[in-house]
C-alpha cells in the first residue's frame, strides 16, 4: 500500500534538497545554481515510534515493520512558474499529487547563491504562495467556465459546483487563506478536494537555518506572518543535519547538545507532517509481526481493516482492541483478554491513535 506523501517545495537553492538528503539519509543532487534538481526525488522514510519498538520487544516478533512516509523533493519553483517560467508547469504538477506540502524557506546567509541575489524569507513565501494561487485560480478559471454551459440546464450538482468554485476563487483574489473546515459545510469537501487545488492542500513552513540564522527580528516577523496566515512552521538547521545524518545514536546526540538542539529534523518534521495531515496510528501484534498502520483521524474500523487488506473492510464482523498502555501493562492480547480489558467493537468504531486490533472477518 502506497505510503502517504509530503512534498518539499520553495524557491531553487533554499536548502531543499540539503534537508531531503539529510531527512532522508537520501543523497540528492545539490548544486550552486538553479534547476539542479529536475525530476523528483523520492525516498519513503520508516516513521520512528516508541510504541512500535516496545510492542516488538515485547512480543519478540519474528518481523517489526513501522508505517511511513514519503517525502517528495521537488525542483525549485521561481518567479512565473504558473505561466511556465523555469519548468514551472512540470514542478506545479509534481506538487499535484503530494498529499502535503512542506515550504522551505532559506533563513541563511552564505556562499550559495540566492536566485534572487538576496536573503528575505517573508519575500520568498510570497512569491511562492502566489505562485501556487495562480496556478490554483487558472484551473478553477477553466472549471467556471465549464460549468456555466452546464448549470443553464438546471443540473443541480453543477449549480452546487459553481457556488463552490467560485468562493474558493474569491478567497484566493483576496490573498486568503482556504480553510476546509470553517469555509465548506462537510457534504462540499467531496467537491473541494476533487479540484485537486494545491491551495487546500496541508501546509507546514520549514524554516532552515543552514547552520547559522539570519539576524531574530527577521525571523520573528516571518514567524508573525506565518501565524497570522494560521500557518504552522517547524525550525530545521539544514546544514547541520546532513553533517550528523551518518553519525551513530551517541554521537548524534553529543553534536545535538553542543548546538542545544532537542531532537533531529528528521522526528519534527515526520510529527508536524503526521500532524497537518491529521493521521493516527493504529498497531497488528503477535508474535509473527508487529506492525504499524498509519490512518486519517476519525477513521472507522472497517476503513482501518480495509488498510491492511480490502478483503478485510469487505467481511468486516468486529474489531477486537486493546488500549496499548493495557497490552503493555499485561503483556499480551490473551492477558489483556483475562483481564477484561480487550473490547469488541462493531462497524462504528472510530480507531483511537495506540489502539491494538485484531480484526474479525468473513471472507
């Protein structure tokens, strides 16, 4: 099953492909000059988890395979990409069929050239957000279009249609921000998503430090204007992160401290992309396999049984779970079991993140 992607995107030579290599443990090409990186680089990344590691010790399982995620490094949009400038059509497509975006924005001065010849973050996000809105408001242009023949007959779902699109267009005109949840009652969203705009896509900003940041007060006004935008960022130093990538786990952690650095980008951006992409974890255990599953908040349980195969969502009977602060504290399902703390749950179930299923089917 397809992992989940998060596409890294910003203007050429912003650190994106220096924080794809080190996120990663990928080498992707990384030069002084623009365009270096054409065609996407793909890695899909094993998600770190506590939970996952103490149920395979646990259980001594034969396999341990945790959930992932694809991080997708895209080429450096510029100036006029929506009209085609710098490949820019090819690069808006690859940023298409990303499930998230993460926006690297260059916090550092240094000897790499900037394409715009100076350093100003608030400048470059946007730049690119209007990039993107253009490109966004070209399609939604061809859709009213469209839909004005149509909706002369009558045909309600294209009356429907029309509304939709052209709210998102007028929010788009005015330099707002498009929030599913406040913007769209929950029987558009099917309409919504189905424009495939990258505009609705979730968003987190990175802003890299290289290995040192650009003066505080810069950065504090970028961060302003991120939260006024109600976005979300994270803080990574690039530079310093591809230099500890092929250190052991104690050397890691010696370099992190002499930076006073808690933890490596790799864990803040694997938890903020978890996080703007609203995902939850639910777990398989025995003693074969223990494995990780990644699922969209809300989920019911034959949506998660169909994750681990369709067969199972089509025969689905009941979901047997245990809370994994009660498998850990007994030890095993037959424990849990005996102890009464194993719940059977039907078709309604929202999976809980940490729950541990076994699922029931009739194939």
């Amino acid at each position: 099953m397809s992992s989940l992607s998060c596409g890294i995107v910003g203007l050429p030579n912003v650190g994106k492909s220096t924080i794809f290599s080190a996120l990663t443990n990928v080498a992707a090409e990384s030069a002084n000059y623009p365009f270096t990186t054409i065609e996407p680089n793909i890695a899909v990344v094993d998600i770190p988890d506590d939970r996952l590691t103490k149920l395979h010790t646990l259980l001594n399982s034969k396999k341990n395979i945790p959930t992932s995620l694809k991080f997708v490094d895209i080429a450096g949009l510029v100036k006029g990409a929506s009209k085609g400038e710098g490949l820019g059509n090819k690069f808006l497509a690859s940023i298409r069929e990303v499930d998230a975006i993460a926006h690297v924005l260059r916090c550092f001065e240094g000897n790499t050239t900037h394409v715009l010849g100076a350093v100003d973050p608030i400048r470059d996000l946007e730049i690119i957000n209007l990039e993107l809105a253009i490109s966004d408001l070209q399609i939604l242009e061809k859709r009213l279009t469209k839909l004005e023949k149509i909706k002369k007959s009558g045909d309600r779902e294209a009356i429907k249609e029309y509304e939709i699109v052209e709210t998102i267009s007028q929010l788009l005109n005015e330099n707002k921000n498009i929030n599913l949840k406040r913007d769209f009652s929950v029987n558009d969203l099917d309409i919504v998503k189905k424009l495939n705009l990258i505009s609705i896509k979730p968003t987190m900003y990175v802003l890299n430090y290289g290995s040192e940041a650009v003066n505080k007060e810069e950065i504090d006004r970028l961060k302003d204007i991120i939260a006024k935008k109600n976005g979300s960022f994270i803080e990574i130093y690039g530079l310093l992160e591809k230099e500890i990538k092929d250190l052991d786990d104690n050397e890691k952690k010696l370099f992190l401290d002499e930076y006073e650095i808690e933890e490596t980008g790799l864990k803040i951006l694997i938890r903020k992309a978890y996080s703007i992409l609203d995902l939850v974890t639910f777990y398989t255990a025995d003693e074969n396999e223990t494995r990780a599953w990644s699922i969209t908040n809300n989920s019911k349980a034959p949506i998660a049984a169909g994750k681990i195969h369709s067969d199972f969502e089509k025969g689905f009977i009941r979901a047997e779970i245990i809370e994994y602060k009660n498998y850990i504290l007994f030890g095993s399902e037959e424990a849990a079991k005996n102890k009464g703390v194993m719940r059977s749950e039907g078709k309604e179930y929202i999976i809980k993140d940490g729950d541990i299923v076994h699922f029931r089917y009739n194939l």
